[in-house]
C-alpha cells in the first residue's frame, strides 16, 4: 500500500514505524523543517517539506499515485482542508482525519470525511460503553456508530432462559447473530434453546439496543405478572 | 433595562408633570431572520458590514476577538457577536439558520473554506460568500454553490485597467 503521512511529529514517527514494517511505500509532508529532519533520519523515508494545505504539494509528490492518506496536524481546519485535497482533487481512496476538538468529529463525518477520529472521542465512546450499561452487557459499535453489536450473558432468572428463540418471541429489530456456550460457538436457528450462562451476541441499530437489553434482561416474575 | 424621567414643575398653576420613558433594550432593533451575517471584523469585514448597514440591512458581525470591532464606526447599527465560527453551538445560538447570506472573510483561507462548508452544508444556506487569497482552495468548492472571491484576481484585474489608463 502507498501512503501519504502529513503533519504531527511523534505520532507521524510511530505510524511511520508501524506502516514501514509491513512493508509500505511511505512518504511524509510536513511543514517545519527540524521535524522533516528528524522524521527522514530517524526512518529512512521521504520528506517532503511544505504546507499540506497548498495543492502544488500534492502535485509535487504525485499524490494521485497513493491509496492511503492520514492528516496528522494540530490544526483541525487543517487537516480538514488536507483531506479534502486528497480525497477530492487527488482521488486518493481513503483518508483518514486526526482531530484535536472531539466536537469536530460528527462535524467533519456529516461533510463528508468519513475517517474522522480523535483520541479524547474515542476514550468517551470506550467509557460510556463501559459505564453506561452495567457488567453483564458489552457492546462495540461498527459503521460509524451506525451499528451496534451487544453481548449479554443469560442469567436463570431472566424470562428468556430455557425457552428457544421461537419460544421467546425476540424482537424483530434484533437479530442473535450468535450465541458462546463454553466452549461452543453455536449459530443460532429459531429452535435453538437460549442456556442459563449463554453469551448472546446481538446484532442492532443504536436506537433499539436500550429495548433489546430490556427485552432480554426481563425477570421471570415480572413475566407472571 | 433603562429608565429616563422628566419632571416639569409649572409653580404658576401648580401643576406637576412627570414623564417616565421606559427603554426595555439598548440592543439595537435587529431581526435575525434574513440577516447578513459577515464572519471576520477584519478592515474587510468592517466595511462590508458598515456599507450594508447604510444600506438599511440587518447586519450581525462575528468575531473571536472584541477589540476586532473598533474597526466599526460608532454609527454602526448591526449587531456584534463574539464567538467562534466554527462551533455549532454558538452558529445555532445566533440562529445562523435564517440568514438571509452569510460573507466570510477572516484572515485564515482554511477557517474560510471550513466555515463556508458549515454554512451551506449543515445549515443549509444558500447564499454563501467567502474571501479565499489561495486559487486552488476555490476548486474544493465547485460541488456546491459557494461564491469565492479571490484578492489575487481583484488585485491584478484592478492593475490591468490601471495600465489601459496609460498615455
């Protein structure tokens, strides 16, 4: 793969680090002149030395040649104008946006930089999904949040246990993509019979995740009732 | 709020006459809905948002810095916003929404080109002017319909009839 690695000065040197070693054409734009020094002796690549906000750069490096690019600056706006060079004029397939303000994610996602992550966003996203559901659900998100995959350990207590999924009327808007019963991995059909201490892993959208735990972690009495 | 009262004694008649004048607001009276907004009280800016004001618009002026609008002469009658253009919350707290146009001419090409973005893609405005020094930052725009000006081409079209003025 062909990348381009612009702005940043640590952070360019440990993902330049990372990518070499699996063998990756690599060169560098940054715009001060003592960090280019220490970013091309410390790993052998080509720097080229100039604003990554200025199309002749691009053009000089011949960027529509490369597949990935990676916006590394301090500067939000920045890295935001560097994207849009080239993804737009330059057509280099994926790009991939650092920001500082974690405000600017959903701003630079909604005009069009897909790739838009920032390390104090990410930390929230991790914290919440620790936090805001309690020990026996775990989700991670994929497509932009757009997708949500929840595991929920079964308890004896809950309504669903003992029972198939025909049995248990899921709900539509959920879909157990698989169920871990130590140590089977079992693909579940609508006669599979949910365990007491099962793992199901649920696939949904971010809006019904909240119906589904509720769904799943109902209690047997409140059943009887 | 400000309250003025006049007293008027008349000791002949003896009649006392009091005059209270109540002014709920020294805002002037802008309306928000189909305002122009200008980001940037750059000497640009100030005299964009002066002349439009002459001009009997409404006239709301954006800038980070306060002392940015001493550049704006006493009689201006617009109103001044400090804040941060590229922060959602603020556009949103000055109801960016119903501009009638918004022109952006801070100092920075790549704050100009991300504002102009926000304006007409998230706020959906349609009349969106922006000042850029830098050519090629006006072909990120060709997708939509913001207008670039450019000081480059002003600069060297203005030169150009200068030297058709020769002897």
């Amino acid at each position: 793969m062909r990348i381009v690695i612009a702005g940043g000065k640590n952070e360019a040197d440990y993902i330049i680090k990372t990518f070499k070693k699996r063998g990756n054409k690599i060169i560098v734009i940054n715009d001060d002149e003592e960090t280019a020094k220490f970013l091309s002796r410390e790993n052998k690549v080509d720097v080229y030395v100039g604003d990554m906000t200025k199309k002749y750069v691009y053009e000089d490096i011949d960027a529509s040649d490369f597949d990935l690019f990676i916006a590394l600056s301090e500067n939000d706006t920045d890295n935001y104008v560097a994207c849009l060079f080239a993804k737009e004029l330059f057509s280099i397939g994926r790009c991939i946006c650092t920001v500082i303000n974690p405000k600017n994610v959903e701003l630079f996602r909604s005009l069009g930089i897909n790739y838009t992550i920032s390390s104090t966003y990410l930390l929230s996203q991790a914290i919440k999904q620790e936090t805001g559901l309690d020990d026996l659900v775990k989700t991670m998100t994929m497509e932009n949040d757009r997708i949500v995959l929840s595991e929920i350990t079964i308890l004896d207590t809950y309504q669903i246990a003992n029972k198939t999924i025909v049995e248990s009327k899921f709900p539509h808007y959920g879909n157990i993509s698989c169920i871990y019963r130590n140590p089977e991995v079992i693909i579940p059909f609508g006669s599979t019979l949910i365990l007491p201490n099962d793992k199901l892993l649920i696939v949904s959208s971010p809006e019904n995740q909240k119906k589904l735990i509720e769904f799943v972690k109902k209690e047997k009495d409140e059943d009887h009732e | 709020m400000s309250i003025i009262c006049v007293v008027l004694l008349d000791y002949k008649d003896g009649v006392i006459i009091i005059i209270l004048m109540i002014n709920k607001s020294i805002e002037p009276r802008i309306k928000r809905q189909r305002a122009t907004f200008v980001f940037g009280c750059s000497h640009l800016g100030a005299s964009i948002a002066n002349l439009l004001n002459e001009k009997d618009e409404d006239v709301i002026i954006i800038d980070q810095d306060i002392f940015a609008f001493n550049k704006l002469p006493e009689s201006f009658g617009g109103l001044k916003h400090v804040g941060d253009i590229l922060d959602l919350n603020f556009l949103e707290s000055v109801e960016i929404q119903s501009a009638k146009r918004v022109i952006i001419v801070t100092d920075d090409d790549n704050v100009n080109l991300l504002s102009s973005h926000i304006c007409y893609y998230i706020f959906h405005i349609q009349n969106v002017y922006v000042r850029l020094f830098d050519l090629n930052k006006g072909e990120l725009l060709t997708e939509s319909k913001i207008k670039a000006f450019y000081p480059f081409t002003l600069s060297r079209d203005n030169l150009i009839s200068l030297m058709e003025e020769e002897d």
